[in-house]
C-alpha cells in the first residue's frame, strides 16, 4: 500500500499516548446500537432503484435539503454551494443530527487538481475545560447527566467551515445558497416520521423551555406527523449571516445568546464569547492510500474515521472476501474480524493530533498491516483484538472503551467532471445538549472525550479535556479513486459504527460489484472490537449458528446507517440514499 501526502506525517510523528476508559463499571461496555434512540424508528428497509443522472447528483438525508442542492447547481453553482445550502436546510427538517450548533468533517475534489481538500470544522473545548471536568466529588458524572448540561458544549465549527469552503470554492454569493433554508424557515417545512417518532421519545428535550415551546404543542406532545412547522429565530439567524458573513456567528448578539443559554443551564458551562471569537477551521492534508486497484483518501485525525477505513479495506486485501457471497457466515467473519483490528488501534492510538502524537503511518505500513492481517484466522474469531504495535511506537497503549452516540448526518454533491464534496456533520447525541438558542440546537460533542482523565494505571489519556483541543470522532466521509479520476463518495452517520456501515458499502461497491443503492441497502455487519454486531430483521440471521461456532459472539441490533453516495460509471452518475432514514439522491 503506497500513502499519499506525506507532508502530513511530521504533524503527527510517529508516538502516542495511552488512552483511558471511559469509566468504570458496565458503561464501559454500552454501544451505540444500544442506546441511539434513531433506533426506535427503523423497521424495515425497503428496497429503492439505483438514481441515474448524466450531470450531476446530490444525495442528502432529506428530501428537502436534497432539493435546495438541486436548486443550487441548477443555478449554476458549484458543488459546494450545493452543498452548504443542502446542509442549512438539514440543520432545520432534521435538527436532531446536524445544524449551526456543531461541527463537521468535509472532503473536496475539484476536476483538474490533484489535490483532496479536507477541512476540519470539528467543535474544540472550551479554553476553561480541564481533563476532570466530568468529575464529581472523585466520581464520573452518569453519561446523559453529562450529555444534558453545559458541561457538554464546544465551540461550533460547522459555519466557519462552510465560510471557508465557500472563500476557496464557492460561484454563487454566499447569501444565495440561503434562499432555500430561508423559505423553509419562514414559510415552514412538515414534521416527518422519523422527527415525530424522535420528539416523542426526548423526554428530556422539554426540560429546555425554548426546545419545547419550538418542538410541542401546549400539552407537551411533539408536533403530529405533517404539521407545518415554523421557526422564525432559525429565519433571522440565517438572514444574519447570508448579510454578514460567518463571522456574524461567532462575534456579537449571536456568540453571546450561545454563551448565556450555555451559562444559564442547571448545570452550566463555560463557553465564552472568546472561545467563539478564537475559533477557526483548519484544512489538513487528506490521509490517502492506494489499496489494491483504487487510491482511498479520508479526513485524518481528530477523526478516527479515514484511518480506521483505510485499515479495514488494506486488512481485508488478505483474506477471501471479494470471492465471498454477500451476507455468507464467511463474509461476515472476515469483516468483523477485520473492524476488530481496526478498532483496537483506533481506540488506543487516535485523538487530536496537535495535542497528541498519532503514529498515521505506522498504523498504515504494509508490513504492519500484513502482521495484523495474519492474525485473521479463517476458521475461528480472535475475540477480543489488542491494539498492535506499529513502527516507531515509542510508548505502549492503554485501549479505550468509547461510548459514542449518534445524532449525525451526510451528504454528497458531485458532477460527471469530477468535482466533488461528501460531507458528515454533527451535533453529536440526538438533539445535542437539549440547549435551545435562536431556532437551533447546541451540540454537545465535548462529551466526545474520555470522560475520566486517566487510564486505570494513573496515566493522562490521550483524549481527556483539554481546552482548545477537538474531541476524537468517528466521521469517516471518504472519496475513492482509480488514477486521477474519482469513483466513489460517500459516507455515513452512526456514532462508532460509522466506520463500519462505510466500510462495509466500500465492499458492496468495490469488492462485490454491486451499484450504490444496492451496496447501501446490504445489511449491516461488523465488530468494534466486542461483539460481532448484525442487523436485526435481516437475512444475516441465517448465518448466526455457524458464526457462534466460529466462536463469535453474535449479537442482533439496531443498526440505522445513514449511507449518502455517488458513483461515477461509464454511462454517468449513480446516486444512493439510506433507505433506514429519509433521504433521496436526485440528479440532473
């Protein structure tokens, strides 16, 4: 395997500090699947037909976002107009998942330029945050205590980021790519399914008298499926900023309702107007590599995303899989047995790198990767995987259990030259911190650290608070290529699993040969690193009594992917959405 930009190496050496649980006790073994009140609202998945377009494809995770990208691109903008405008119009029909509130990871493809732009507008902690911040007495605070307080709030990233996608390859002025968020706001959108089944079970959503005067009727009940919903403080905060720029959110009346909603919490933070004014947005050098006939290319750290995707599909290189039959007890040993090892290395080695040093390279080194494969054994699971050792590691490991929940979403813009952005924001568990400001919600991914400073042994973990630094992240939006010419975008929502509903439409696609939709509607597999996880309800449970005598142990979950794509093909674009949630591809 051959990796690409290189330049990126010097920023994050080749060392790494120990990383801790969690906490103590059984939360330590909770996943998301376990948990993700998303869950609630998937029964089935419906089978869709493959969308076909000759120039261009948008697919977003409802169909009114997809339609404001459409808009955009049919007025002659770029793809990332089409993109910020799609992500404005999420962050109001889909505000469980996304919006101003948080943060994001994107990757830009441009036709004509060798280069993969990856931004990072991941939330940074609070300058006041300190590593015992969820302590109490000497005590972890409960998980969702921590998650439902101001404790919980970082710096959003997600409007600087699209500010400086915009700077670099925006056509349309900027305050056109509002237009269609705009009209929705002021005119109102219909409640769906999915946001009345979430509304219904977020009890705590109505401790916040904003959240509740916005999101229920007088009696407390969420707003019934298709009832037109308004909101005229989201209107005036995006009519702000398409006026006055992204600046507009991070200085003045704006950064200051942030920082006293957050202060007048029963259980306040400490985000500042400072920490708003401080923020920036960085642009890395996107990890990339080739892998059998195609070149991936991923966000790097603070995203554990891009690595962990580039491990799975480099491990699964030595094992069968491709010659598999899709959904076989044999497919799925190879694809956990493979997350297993990817994980462990996740968990051990990944957090923000100007804080830590992660050893990117080493954990990509043929020879490593090779050494970890050959631990695959084709008749029997390995169970539990340790972390490896790779090259140039200077201090040994401490692997973390991370409890991760989901309130995310994806999308994808391309067009038949080649340019392209897939992008995956968040705001972290489903409604963020329940903090209700100006029509949206606040994120709460500083519960994204470990929340206990320190490992078992006494040592700092890697990704403890601190302030300024970005939580570790899961986010995995990736772009693949065979020479110069793209093949394939996407990515996905789900906490954790993020990687592996990724991964697992990467094989669908490129392994198995089957077409976007169709890769995106495979059931859901996978191991991170504990049990071997499948979804519930589908064909996969045929194969549970022979993986059990393999000696995995199988659990059945929930398993609500949001996997957004766009493939290029000879005869044009192939677009797919997740049928596990609301969203659509349209092309033109």
């Amino acid at each position: 395997m051959r990796l690409f930009s290189r330049k990126y190496a010097p920023c994050l050496l080749v060392a790494a500090l120990a990383l801790s649980p969690l906490a103590a006790g059984a939360a330590q073994e909770v996943v998301a699947a376990d948990l993700n009140p998303e869950a609630a609202t998937v029964s089935h998945i419906e089978s869709r037909p493959v969308v076909r377009a000759p120039r261009y494809m948008v697919s977003a995770a409802n169909p009114l976002a997809t339609a404001a990208g459409v808009e955009m691109l049919e007025q002659g903008g770029s793809v990332i107009d089409a993109a910020i405008a799609a992500q404005l119009v999420l962050g109001l029909v889909e505000p469980q998942s996304s919006g101003l509130g948080g943060g994001g990871f994107a990757l830009v493809h441009r036709a004509g330029d060798s280069a993969i732009h990856a931004y990072d507008g991941r939330e940074t902690a609070p300058a006041a945050a300190r590593p015992d911040r969820f302590l109490k007495n000497g005590t972890l605070m409960p998980f969702f205590d921590a998650v439902d307080s101001g404790l919980s709030v970082g710096t959003p990233g997600l409007v600087r980021m699209m500010g400086d996608m915009h700077a670099a390859h925006g056509v349309l002025p900027w305050a056109t790519l509002f237009q269609p968020a705009l009209r929705l706001a002021r005119d109102g959108f219909q409640v769906s399914p999915r946001l009345h089944a979430l509304l219904r079970d977020a009890d705590t959503l109505r401790n916040n008298a904003a959240a509740a005067a916005y999101f229920y009727d007088a009696e407390g009940s969420p707003w019934p499926v298709g009832h037109v919903l308004r909101n005229p403080d989201y209107a005036r905060v995006l009519q702000t900023l398409a006026d006055e720029g992204p600046d507009a959110f991070y200085t003045g009346p704006l950064a200051r309702g942030m920082v006293e909603a957050v202060a007048s919490h029963p259980v306040p933070g400490d985000l500042t107007e400072a920490d708003l004014a401080a923020y920036r947005a960085l642009r890395r050098e996107a990890l990339c590599a080739e892998i059998g006939a195609y070149r991936y290319c991923g966000m790097p750290p603070p995203s554990s995303g891009g690595l962990a995707v580039l491990q799975i599909m480099a491990l699964l290189q030595h094992t069968p899989i491709a010659r598999l039959r899709p959904g076989s007890a044999e497919a799925v040993h190879y694809f956990s047995e493979a997350g297993r090892l990817a994980y462990a290395d996740r968990d051990a080695y990944v957090a923000d790198p100007a804080f830590v040093r992660v050893p990117v390279y080493g954990l990509l080194d043929d020879d490593y990767l090779a050494s970890r494969a050959a631990l695959i054994r084709p008749e029997r699971s390995m169970g539990r995987a340790e972390p490896g050792v790779p090259p140039g590691l200077i201090e040994a490991p401490a692997a973390e259990s991370a409890l991760e929940l989901p309130s995310t979403t994806h999308l994808v813009v391309a067009d038949r030259d080649g340019n392209v952005v897939t992008m995956t924001s968040s705001i972290e568990f489903v409604f963020g911190s329940k903090i209700f400001v100006n029509g949206y919600l606040l994120n709460n991914q500083v519960t994204d650290f470990s929340l206990s400073p320190t490992d078992d042994a006494g040592r700092p973990a890697a990704n403890r608070v601190e302030g300024g630094k970005r939580p570790r992240s899961s986010m995995s939006p990736i772009l693949v290529f065979k020479g110069e010419q793209p093949v394939l975008a996407l990515g996905s929502p789900g906490g954790s699993a993020i990687i592996n509903y990724v991964a697992k439409t990467l094989v669908g696609t490129l392994m198995w040969g089957k077409n976007i939709q169709a890769a995106i509607e495979l059931p859901n597999m996978g191991s991170r690193n504990r049990a071997t996880e499948i979804e519930r309800g589908t064909p996969l449970s045929r194969a549970i009594g022979t993986l059990k005598a393999m000696g995995h142990e199988v659990r059945e979950v929930e398993y609500p992917s949001g996997v957004h794509g766009v493939m290029w093909t000879p005869e044009g674009l192939e677009g797919g959405a997740d049928p596990r949630r609301e969203g659509v591809a349209r092309g033109g």
